[in-house]
C-alpha cells in the first residue's frame, strides 16, 4: 500500500484566519487525497467538530474567537482519535504548544512550504 492510499479520503479540519495560508493548506492536503473541510476561526472549528468525525485538526495557534491551543484541547476532548498539528509564525506559541505534547503531533513554523504541510499530515496519521 503506498503512502498516498494511507491517507486517501481521511477527513481534515483545517482551521486558519489567513486566507491565503488556509486555501494553501486546503490545495495541499487535497492534492493528496484527503477529505479537506476548512473554516476561518476556532469558534467554527468547534462547531465543525460537533458535526463531523475527523482524523486530523489543522489549526493555527493564534486565530480569533478561539485560540488554535483551546481548539487542540476541546478537539481532543470531543475526538479522543483525532491527530492535531498546529502552525504558528509566533516563536512564543510554538513553546506554549510544546507543553501539550501528549495532544498534538507536531507544531509546524511558519512560514511552510507545501512538502511541509503535506508531510507533516501524512506523518500524522501514519503514512511516512
């Protein structure tokens, strides 16, 4: 089974206040097969999450409403499966998120390229 068919169809949340990052991170993880469903704010992410299963949780640290570490933890909460990665440009977040090792996969720097995202995702649910 190759690394794409792994992660072919898995269901993503992508929640990013930019944009730009977040249609960049929604054609990235398409292009590889997954199920993308992408949402401005936390608050939206949490209403997604109260709706649908996901098997991974993109989000940013720093968004409004509700921060990316809120999201991670109440993801986890609600979706005890789901595997999370957070981005963040902030180096004081990037910290702040390492102290909930036991929840997310990994914190992603920004800026990132599109190999990045894309590993990282694969990584997470196993397929690298």
């Amino acid at each position: 089974m190759s690394q794409y068919s792994r992660v072919s169809g898995a269901r993503v949340l992508v929640a990013e206040d930019d944009p730009a990052v977040r249609v960049f991170i929604t054609r990235a993880l398409s292009h590889d097969g997954f199920q993308v469903t992408n949402v401005e704010d936390g608050q939206q992410a949490l209403q997604a999450l109260e709706i649908e299963q996901y098997d991974l949780l993109v989000a940013d640290i720093v968004m409004p409403v509700v921060d990316g570490i809120t999201l991670a933890l109440s993801a986890s909460k609600s979706q005890p499966n789901i595997r999370i990665l957070l981005i963040t440009g902030y180096p004081a977040e990037h910290t702040r998120a390492h102290n909930l090792d036991a929840l997310i996969h990994a914190v992603i720097p920004k800026p990132f390229s599109l190999q990045d995202i894309r590993s990282a995702a694969r990584e997470a649910l196993g397929a690298e």
